[in-house]
C-alpha cells in the first residue's frame, strides 16, 4: 500500500499540505497571504514572497519563524528559510 501511495504521489501532496498548513501556523500574519512555501531541501525550506519588502519583513523575523517550523514539523528537520520572488503569489491563497 505504501508503495502505491508513494507511486500515485499521494503521500507528497500530504506533505505538501502539511507543509502549507504550518506555514500558515508559523509565518508572520503580515506575510501569511504574501508567501508560499516551497520544497524543504537539507533543511532549508524555500518560500516564495510577493515582493523583496516580504523577503525583508521576513529575514527580520527568520529565526522565530524556524523555530516555530521545527516545532511544527520535527521530521522536516527545517534549519534554515531562503525566499525567492515570485510575483503570482499574492492572489491564490
């Protein structure tokens, strides 16, 4: 069964999910519609921002927001975040 799960894409769409969920949890109000976070990659989650004063507003607030990643998600086992622009973010959550 988890075979299947994993081949179907199933259990990354959970974890896509649960992904988005703590990121809503831990992001600051200011930015929670403003970002989308991306793929965790060596720990580092990439998070996409509407616009560079997001990234900035973000970097300020960096190290509370990691600490409430990892209290979210242990298993990710999320040290770092690094933002990239991406202009069609604003709109879709």
């Amino acid at each position: 069964m988890s075979r299947l799960m994993a081949r179907a894409g199933y259990d990354r769409e959970q974890a896509s999910a649960g992904l988005e969920a703590a990121w809503r949890d831990a992001a600051p109000e200011s930015l929670r519609t403003a970002s989308r976070p991306g793929l965790v990659r060596r720990g580092v989650l990439e998070v996409f921002v509407s616009h560079s004063a997001h990234v900035q507003e973000l970097a300020f607030q960096k190290r509370a927001v990691v600490a409430r990643l990892q209290s979210l998600l242990p298993t990710e086992g999320i040290t770092d975040i690094r933002c990239r622009l991406m202009a069609d973010v604003g709109g879709t959550t």
